[in-house]
C-alpha cells in the first residue's frame, strides 16, 4: 500500500493497485504536491466504477504518492474558463462517495481544498502526525459546492465546518481529530501498516452488513425492508452464527455484486 514504494511518476495522474481484496488509489502529481488537474478528476470516477465492478475489490483505499496526500484543485486550471474544476471536483467526489464497498482515506502532508473534499468523501480517515488539513475556497473567492458543504458539517458539525470555510486556515491532526474530521492519527512511519492491517479487518467482514451500514449512516434509512431481504437470503447471518459457535474464521459470501443487490448509496 506504500506509495513511495511505486516507481516515481513524472506527470499528473492516478495509480492503483489490487491486492488481497484492498484496492489503493494513488493521487500523484509531484510536482504540484498531488494537485488534482482537470484530467485526474475526470478520470477518477472512472477508475472507481471499473473498481466498483472488480468483484475482488472489498475495500479501497485513497492515498498521495510521496509525503502529501493532496494540494487541492490544480489552480492553474481556474485560468482556463473552458474548464469547470468546480463541478469535477463534485462529480469526483460524489463517484467516491457513492462507491459500494469500505474507503479510507490515508493522509500525510497536505490535505487541501479538493484534497479535503476527496477525504471527507471516504468513509475514514487515516492520518499521520504533521498531516494539515484545509478547506480554503475564502482564499480563492470560491462558492463551495452545497452538497459537499453539507458532507463537511455531517462530518465536524457546523462550527467547526464554518471555522475551516470561513477561515481557510489549515489545522493540524490533533483538532482534527477532536473534531472528527480524522479517525485515527498514527505516528511516523506507522502510516501504511496501520491502514494495511485495517484494512484486511474490513476485507475479511460481512459485505452485506457493511454495505447496508453505508447506507442508513448516508442517510438511506427508506431501506430496511431491502435489506431484510438480502440478509434472509443471503446465508452470512447463518454462517457468522456458526463460526463464532465454532470459533473459526466466517467465510462470508455476499458481495455487493449479488444477484438483486444495490450497488449505490447516494
């Protein structure tokens, strides 16, 4: 899962890898601290969906190549009135959010602008001590978009969401922890194996109890009677039972991919 294990890129992209059922996404862009170009937006929903559809894939996990995780939107794109990274951004974010399995977000250096709406996307966040984090739309003279507005005040509540939007000041990952912007912040050099083995604890659980926590914590609480249907019929209700009796590790086989099951949890 370590970035600086891949070899170095030179120009603006996305790199991802599958292993174990874990899928890594790598935002590398070096030489603008992994800002996010016009391109790299566009091209992340579709890297998720082809993800979404990889029935090994069971958790992913949003990274930056290097010491930063990302530096935002790639400023020199707002010269261009051709391009709309605004509304990039958000189609990006929301494909993150909506994405069917577990994903977390492992974060060092910057997380900045778009960098911080990638994260607030996933369902965790992982964070290494000096980590920043930003939301500095104040600084530019930008409108941020309502629906991830609304994602960061789910998150913080509303006085430390209008702190960061009106202010545009970076904190560090000890408010952000308090505040419930991060999860977890790990020292040094414990970034990767922690997200790693955190990881594999999710790849290893009940898809079917996962994907419906997503969910009713997103807001889908008009699901109850779907997802009944798909824990009677899916056998990971009976084969938890049995392996906790017999206490040995559950072999679950639902999977969002099953045969009547959602997909999406807008």
């Amino acid at each position: 899962m370590d970035p600086t294990e891949q070899p170095a890129r030179t120009e603006p992209g996305l790199e991802h890898t599958v292993v174990d059922g874990v899928a890594t996404v790598v935002i590398s862009n070096p030489a603008k601290r992994n800002a996010m170009s016009s391109d790299m937006w566009q091209a992340l929903p579709v890297l998720l969906e082809g993800l979404a559809a990889d029935p090994g894939v069971r958790v992913l996990v949003l990274t930056g190549a290097g010491d930063t995780f990302c530096a935002g939107a790639d400023i020199a794109s707002l010269r261009d009135p051709a391009v709309r990274p605004q509304t990039l951004a958000v189609q990006a974010e929301e494909a993150l959010a909506a994405f069917p399995r577990p994903t977390l977000a492992a974060v060092r250096g910057y997380c900045v602008g778009g960098g911080s709406q990638l994260a607030a996307a996933c369902d965790l966040r992982f964070a290494e001590e000096g980590a920043s984090f930003g939301v500095t739309p104040a600084k530019l003279g930008i409108v941020y978009p309502s629906s991830s507005t609304r994602r960061l005040v789910a998150l913080v509540g509303p006085s430390a969401a209008k702190y960061l939007l009106f202010s545009g000041e970076l904190i560090g990952t000890e408010r952000a922890l308090r505040t419930g912007l991060v999860d977890e912040v790990l020292p040094a050099g414990g970034l990767e194996d922690r997200v790693l083995s955190f990881a594999r604890v999710l790849a290893s659980r009940s898809q079917l109890t996962q994907a419906a926590a997503k969910e009713f914590a997103d807001g889908r609480l008009d699901r109850d009677a779907h997802w009944s249907r798909q824990a009677r019929g899916s056998g990971d209700t009976a084969e938890g039972v049995a392996a906790f009796l017999e206490r040995r590790t559950p072999r679950f086989t639902w999977t969002t991919g099953s045969a009547g099951a959602t997909t999406t949890s807008g």
